[in-house]
C-alpha cells in the first residue's frame, strides 16, 4: 500500500528544505514533489509542501 506524507514549512530556506528532505528520507519516505505559495508583495515562496510516499505493508503504522 503506497502512504503519502505532506509536510508544510512556513520558513522556506535552502537549508529548511535540506534538512526536511535529509531527515524523512533516512526515515523511509521517498521525496516525490515540492510546491511552494508565493505572496504577491515578495518574490521568495511563502510557504513550501513537501511530498513524500513509501510502500507499508498492511496493518504497519506510519510514522
């Protein structure tokens, strides 16, 4: 069964990002996409979705 995982950060850095993608994939998860929210006033993203997804074998828990 394929899980997905999305995780919102509100602090979008080159390193906010790198550690977010470095610590859910040593946990398992498999980047799949990145979307960002862009403000109209600013050209940097507000916000970014990070997207990730794994194979769990039924009746496992995810973490």
């Amino acid at each position: 069964m394929l899980t997905y995982k999305v995780l919102e950060l509100s602090t979008v850095t080159e390193e906010s990002i790198q550690q977010t993608l470095n610590e859910w994939t040593s946990k398992g998860w498999h980047f799949d996409s990145m979307q960002f929210a862009m403000r109209d006033s600013s050209r940097r993203p507000s916000m970014a979705f990070i997207l990730f997804t794994r194979e769990d074998t039924p009746g496992a828990t995810a973490s």
